[in-house]
C-alpha cells in the first residue's frame, strides 16, 4: 500500500506534487494549531469570567490624614485626671471592612478603649476634644468622639488582671522563654468595622483613650503599644 503511494506520488507533475505537499503542510499545521486555538480560548474565557480584584491599601496615619511617624502617645500625668486621649486614622483604597487589633505591654496598669472620632472646628471643641497640632501643615486640628466605645476583647488575658498569659507568647517573642509578664504583650482585637468614610481613597478617625486609677502612680516604667489593621 505504501509503496502504491508513493509510486502514484512519483509519477505526479511537478506542479501536481508541489500542490500535494503544501495541502499535506497545511493539515498538519491545522491539527496542531486547533488544539492549541483551543487552549487559548479557554483560557481567555477563564479569564473573562475570573473577577479581578483592586489592589487594595489600608494603613494607620497620625492626625490630618499624615504619617504615622507624628502619632505619639506621649507625656501622660497620671497625677492630673484619670485619662487621656490620642487621635489616629485608618486610611486606605478599595476596602470596606477592617479590624483594628492592639497590643501592648503591661508595666503600668493601663486600660485602653478605642472610639471612632470626627473632625471639628475649633469653635465646636470642648473638654474632651483632641488637639493634634500638625508640623506638616503648621495648623492645628481637633476631633472629638462620635459614638459608643469600640467592642472588641483580648486574645490572651490572664482571667480579670491586666496580665497576659502565655498563649499568645511566641507571637511576642517566638521560641525565646525568659520573659518578665509584664512584657509579655496583652492582644486586643475589635470587630469587624466598616469604613465610614464613603472617599476611595477614605480615612476613618479614631480616638484611643488611655486609662488608670488612683493606684497608678508617675514613676519611670514604659510600655510597648502597637497599633495594626488588618482587612476583613
């Protein structure tokens, strides 16, 4: 049979040959490409079909929508009130929900709550109102709480004390062990918070109010106090 064919094919014209050949190309050509045509086509149909997320921001600034560099929880007199307050924002693109978590270390008695703030002139300041005085800008601006005390509760609290236990330990310091428990970091988290700013890019502000009691006295202790977020 092959013989046969190949004797038909040498006794072809030239020209009747040449036509053969490429015809014989092309079908071959054909059934390597329809295979491949289609694996193309499938994927681009995955791909029309497949949502593409934004790629999103979220991030903690200071006051005025500026760096977190400039949000410093510093100089509290715990022989003058009960407590004070600081103004942060969470900024971002592209997000609609969040959760704030706050760590901190427990050398002096201090008790944390987190309320959402807004902005306000000076003629609507009160006892309360937060001032943040900005380098960057050279102005001065204020907020105030708007609403109840964020919910949220700790991870790691070591029963009622304002103590952590060691659950949480080798998130803090991974495998290291000698740790004193008052630097033994105590995990809060919030629920889950809907950005309220409706500006993409937005900026929701916050007011964090740090708290003590009569026991707490001025002395030299420090304490670690980390803010994260974290999209949900």
């Amino acid at each position: 049979m092959t013989k046969s064919i190949f004797g038909k094919f040498r006794k072809l014209e030239k020209k009747k040959k040449l036509q053969l050949v490429i015809a014989v190309s092309i079908s071959v050509v054909l059934l390597v490409a329809l295979p491949v045509y289609a694996w193309f086509t499938h994927k681009r149909s995955i791909a029309l079909t497949t949502k593409i997320n934004a790629p999103t921001q979220l991030y903690i600034t200071a006051g005025n929508k500026e760096s977190v560099a400039n949000l410093e929880m510093a100089d509290i007199d715990v022989e003058n009130g009960s407590y004070k307050d600081f103004v942060f924002g969470i900024g971002g693109a592209d997000v609609q929900q969040y959760q704030i978590q706050l760590a901190h270390t427990t050398n002096i008695p201090f008790e944390y709550e987190i309320y959402r703030a807004k902005s306000v002139q000076e003629a609507d300041k009160d006892d309360d109102t937060v001032v943040y005085v900005s380098d960057e800008v050279n102005k001065t601006f204020y907020y105030n709480i708007d609403g109840d005390k964020i919910s949220g509760n700790y991870l790691n609290q070591n029963g009622s004390e304002i103590l952590a236990n060691n659950t949480l330990h080798e998130k803090s310091y991974d495998s290291y062990g000698n740790v004193q428990k008052n630097a033994e970091a105590l995990y809060w988290q919030s629920g889950v918070l809907p950005a309220n700013d409706n500006s993409n890019p937005f900026c929701d502000y916050f007011i964090i109010r740090v708290k003590w009691n009569s026991d707490v006295k001025n002395n030299k202790e420090t304490d670690m106090v980390y803010l994260t977020v974290q999209r949900k």
